[in-house]
C-alpha cells in the first residue's frame, strides 16, 4: 500500500516541470526544489527534481528525490524515496517514465508512469506483484486502482489505523478499488477484492487468522468520522478469538459488517451478520464495551469442529457429541455477561469418553445481571459416568447476576433418588470465575447397579447420604457433610470430598473414608479372595485418585472381637495375604502338619498402607520377630488356638503398580497354595 502512495502523490508533482519544459534545444539540465507539495490524499517534503537532455537526443532522465511522504489518513508515512527514469515522448502528446523506485530500507520496486493529455497512468510492480493507477483529466478527483497479487504487508500501515495491535504475516489481494478524493469532502475508497491465504496476529497471540480466503465488497469514508461498509463472503481458513477457535472447513460464510470511528474515540460496529448455513446464523452490534448478538442454530453438529473446539478443549470436551436447535440472544457490558436467554430444541449432549450424557434437553434458561427473569429447562434422560437418570424439570430464576433454582428436584437414579436444591450459580465475571453453589440429596441408590456401572466387584447394599453443599469454582468442587454406604452389612462413610476438573482433563478425587463393622466373609468372597470370617473395621484418609487412578492415600484395616462371630482364616487366605505382601507364614507345629488344615482360628488381623510416589509403607498389628535374613517383621495376622499360625511381613515397601498385579492376580484365583 505505501507504494500506492507513492502512485497517487508523485505524478500530480511532476506534471509541474515537465509541461514547463521550454524545449530541447536551449538547455541540457533542469533542476527543481520544492519545499512541500501537498495532494488530498498524501504531502511530500524537500522535494527535488532534476531533469537533463542532451541536444539532439530523443530522450533524457528525470530523478526524483522526496525526504519524507506523508499520507496521515492512511497511516503512511516515508524517508529518502528516489525514482530514476529515462524520460521520453510517446507520441501521443504525451510523457513516458519507467524505472527503479528505492525508499528507506525497502526492497526496490518498478514504478512505470505515463502522463498523458486525458490521463494518468501509474504501474508500481515486484515481480508478480502489482499496483496500476488510473486517474482521467475530466475527473481529477478519482483514481481507479488495480491490485494483481498484492501482498497484504502492503497494507499494514493502513490495516494499522484501525487495529494498531494487528500484524499481518501473510497472504495476496487482487481486485479493483476506486478513491475520490474531492476538495472539501472526505476520502472514499470502494470496490470488490479477492483475499488468498492471508494470515494474522497480535503480539499476545489471542487474536490470530490463517490461510484464510475471502471475496468481498468495500466501502469506506475517511475523515472526521471514519466509516467502513464490508460484505461478501469468506470462503476458508482458520481464528482465533481468545478461547473462541473457529474453523471454516472450506464451507464459505457470508459475512457483513458495518463500523465506525469519530475522531479521538474507539470503533463501533453498529451492524454484524454471519450466515452459516444451516450450522450458525448470528446478527448483532457492538462497541468498545457492550456487544449485542442473537444466535440461530438449526443443528448443533457442525458447531463443535466449526467454532467451539476451543471452548470445549479448555473444558476437557473436545469430542463433546451435540444435536438439536438453539436460539440465543445475549448481551455483554465491560466484558461481563448482562443479559442472556437460550431456547433449546431437543437438545442432546454426548461426552465421547463416557462421562455425561443429556437427552432430550428442552425449554429456556434466560441471565440478568438486573431485573429478574425466569425460565424453565428439562430433560427426558441422563447418564452420569455411565450412572442412568430420569426425567426431571427445573424451573430457574435469575436477577443481580445469579442463576437460582426456584424449587428442590429429584430424579430416580439407581432404584432410588437423587435430589437437589438451593442451587446458585454465578458465570464469571469481574474478573472471576464461574462459582456454583448447591445442596445433593442420594436415598437408598443400589449399590448393586452402581458397581455394575463402574465395573466393580458385585458389591451390594445400599447408598444414602446428604451433602448440604456443594461448591465448584476455579476448576475445584468441594462437598460439605458426606455419604453413607451400607455394605457387607456394615457401614462405609465417606467425608471431605473433594473433586478438581470433574469434567476436565486428568479430573483428581480426594476424600476419606471410615469403615466399620464390615462382614468380612462376604467382602473376602466379593473380591475373590480366600475366606475370611470377622468383622472389620479401619480407615483409607488422604484418599487421591488422579483420572481415577490411586496416586495417594493412608490407609490401616484391622478386626475387632465380636460376640457371637467366628474369626477364622482358610489356608488359600493365608497363602493370598503371603503373595500380595510379601510375608510368610509360621506356625507352632511342623510346616507339614500345617497342610492337613483348612483353616485356622485368630486372634486379631491387621495391615496398613501409606502409598506414595508409587511406593506403599507397609505395616501390621506391630513389630514381629526378624527373618532368617535379620530384617524386622511386622505382624499381619496374629494366630489363637492350634494349631497356632501367625502371618509375618518382613518388606516394608512394597512397589505399587506391583501389588496391583499381586491383587488382580488373587482376584482371578492365580495364586496357587504353596505351604512352607
């Protein structure tokens, strides 16, 4: 673009010495200084020209030199630019110029200028590149442009006047402008062009634009209140807005937008419309700090890969499945959400890896930050990490920024209910993030259904408990109160939960949890283990799972003596305890005698694990006489009656992933009896 400067402003200087030329004959140089020359659209300063013509030579050389070009409405400006050319009629009445054209630390350009009676005509060119000027004696006031494989850094100075944070790294224009320029009017440009795999961004990264294509119309006026008119279509490439990623797959958008800017103060859009068929339609204003949009889409399928996959990544949903319609409107002040209200047509959600699912999701949900509004959302059916829930509504109000359930729900879940209530969410704003408030409710869920789901043990009982409230923000969601389990006829109570990104990547658990008077043959039975009669009791705190996986935790597990229960342990238990923890057994008769038994009566049982990067501290009832090698012992399971047996540990750190192995193993029955 500076080269079109150079294009408008340098012939209407030059015409000024040559048709003043007195003739060939009396004289071989002409020399001019000029201390400014000033055109509509740019000035030029400490302008000298110097002319020279041998007698009898059927052309000659003009050179121009200009200090500075200064073009402030479209942010050029220009040092040390010379032109050189050999100068000669074209016998029409008319002049012909070409040659090099060099300014201050640009690359050379050809600048070809023929000065005519009717016209003017001007082709700055780089190779393929090229710019040709028109401008018509019977309308001084318009120049006709040409643009053939411009490169857009061209137009970096002016793109600059009204985005100063934007750089343009790549891409071609082609087309047709037209400029007036009249004396007391201002400046208009328009006309159709052609973009080709343009690329831009801003120093922060979070505006960018690639291999992006567009056909589009141009109108604008510059002057005391600039004015741009854009429309057309875009037709490929790929942006990014903040989080907002949106891809155009080759399928073309059409596009119009209207902008403003008076003098001293910032851009307006008084008008923007995006029509993508079929996927998303969205018209609306905007400023500095408000924006005005209303949304339609008639399916929400296309829209994950099109525009929300950098919203969903964030969330840890970039494979979210959509389906259904949507109408929005919404309104943004300072940055802040104000208003918003969301119509949903059998909508449904679908998480690919498993962990949500909505159908069916019907009704409104409407946002004020001031007067209030109501709505009402439902869903026919849900899944929550595979756990299958009804239907259920929810009526909503909302006013001073704050979404609030009207009403307590519930929804049967598991052959029982969940229920929720005083649920207060808050979007982010002012800086802060979305905050989410509310009460959980779980009476009698079947322990049975929920292992099935997650791919436990066929435990069964019963789950119950009431979490007053729940609050999720920065990522985190904490839970007041707790939960009970009723299993193996006893109970297992679960406390200080806690849950970071639950939806998101790597989603992290921490609680702890108390068990007590749990039937030890049932659960010994359940998990595939030898059989063990007793009740149980003990702790698992520090509880962390990461992707539901277990990184930490503390756990101790003992039996208590209750009246009328049998303790006893079978030989394949012994030998299970053995593998997964690396102890043996010892007894106070001979080892071979041991083997007629099939189990063993106890006094007490005991173990405990406090894991670690990896690696579990192993414990017992207390310390035990060392092994054959001297290292201390710790006791596991402490014997009573004969014959008398006491199961030993002797490895006090045991490698997880290892005894993992060790437990799957047992669980499958791989282990074999072996008495030593």
């Amino acid at each position: 673009m500076l080269r079109l400067l150079m294009g408008l402003s340098l012939p209407m200087l030059w015409v000024v010495p040559l048709w003043a030329w007195p003739g060939q004959s009396e004289a071989r140089t002409l020399n001019a200084r000029i201390a400014r020359v000033a055109t509509a659209v740019a000035s030029l300063e400490q302008v000298q020209v110097r002319l020279a013509w041998p007698d009898g030579a059927a052309e000659g050389e003009l050179q121009l030199q200009a200090a500075r070009i200064v073009a402030p409405e479209l942010g050029y400006r220009f040092q040390d630019v010379a032109w050189r050319c050999p100068l000669r009629r074209d016998g029409r009445g008319g002049w012909r110029c070409e040659g090099e054209l060099r300014g201050q630390g640009g690359a050379p350009l050809r600048l070809a200028l023929e000065l005519g009676p009717a016209s003017t005509d001007a082709r700055l060119s780089r190779g393929a590149s090229a710019i040709a000027l028109q401008r018509a004696a019977a309308t001084p006031d318009l120049t006709r442009i040409d643009l053939t494989r411009v490169p857009l850094a061209w137009t970096q100075a002016l793109a600059a006047q009204a985005w100063s944070a934007g750089r343009i790294k790549s891409g071609t224009l082609d087309g047709r402008l037209d400029i007036a320029a009249p004396a007391h009017a201002p400046l208009r440009i328009g006309g159709d062009l052609r973009v080709a795999g343009a690329g831009f961004d801003t120093p922060d990264g979070l505006i960018a634009g690639e291999k992006l294509g567009a056909a589009l119309r141009v109108d604008s006026e510059l002057g005391a209140t600039t004015r741009v008119r854009l429309g057309g279509r875009l037709l490929d490439g790929e942006m990014l807005f903040g989080n907002a990623y949106i891809a155009l797959q080759g399928k073309p958008v059409e596009l119009e937008v209207q902008a403003e800017s008076a003098s001293g103060q910032g851009w307006r859009l008084p008008r923007i419309v995006w029509r993508d068929p079929g996927a998303l339609n969205a018209s609306g204003s905007a400023s500095v700090d408000a924006l005005d949009l209303q949304l339609d889409s008639p399916d929400l399928a296309p829209l994950r890969e099109r525009y929300l996959s950098g919203f969903l990544g964030l969330a840890g949903l970039a494979k979210l499945e959509l389906s259904g319609g949507v109408d929005a409107q919404l309104s943004l002040r300072g940055g802040d959400l104000s208003q918003a209200r969301a119509q949903l047509r059998e909508v449904r959600l679908r998480d690919e890896q498993g962990r949500f699912r909505f159908d069916g999701l019907d009704g409104s949900l409407a946002y004020s930050d001031a007067a209030p509004r109501e709505s009402e959302l439902s869903w026919r059916s849900g899944a929550l990490y595979g756990l299958e829930f009804g239907a259920t509504r929810l009526p909503f109000s909302s006013d001073n920024g704050e979404f609030r359930l009207q009403r307590a729900i519930s929804f049967p879940m598991l052959g029982g209910r969940v229920g929720a209530d005083n649920l207060r969410l808050r979007p982010p704003a002012g800086g802060k993030g979305l905050d989410l408030r509310f009460g959980l409710n779980l009476d009698k869920l079947d322990v049975a259904q929920l292992s099935k789901a997650l791919d436990w043990p066929a435990f069964t009982g019963e789950l119950s408990g009431r979490i007053p409230q729940a609050h999720y923000a920065d990522e985190r969601l904490e839970l007041d109160g707790g939960l009970a389990m009723q299993l193996f006829g006893g109970t297992v109570e679960v406390s200080s939960l806690a849950m970071e990104r639950p939806f998101g990547v790597a989603p992290t658990l921490s609680s702890d949890l108390a068990l007590r008077d749990i039937d030890l043959e049932s659960l010994t039975g359940v998990f595939g283990f030898g059989s063990i009669t007793g009740r149980l009791y003990g702790r698992i705190e520090q509880l962390r799972l990461v992707d539901w996986q277990p990184t930490a935790f503390d756990a101790e597990l003992h039996t208590e003596k209750t009246r009328g229960v049998r303790q006893r342990i079978s030989q394949r238990a012994v030998q299970d305890l053995s593998s997964v923890g690396d102890s043996s057994f010892v007894g106070s008769l001979q080892d071979k005698l041991i083997g007629f038994f099939d189990d063993f009566g106890y006094a007490r049982l005991g173990i405990s694990c406090k894991l670690a990067d990896e690696v579990c501290l192993m414990g017992g009832l207390g310390a035990a006489k060392a092994g054959p090698d001297g290292r201390p012992g710790f006791t596991i399971v402490g014997g009573a009656g004969v014959p008398h047996l006491d199961v030993v540990g002797y490895n006090h750190r045991v490698d997880w992933p290892t005894l993992l192995e060790r437990m799957e193993a047992v669980g499958k029955g791989d282990v074999k009896p072996v008495v030593k």
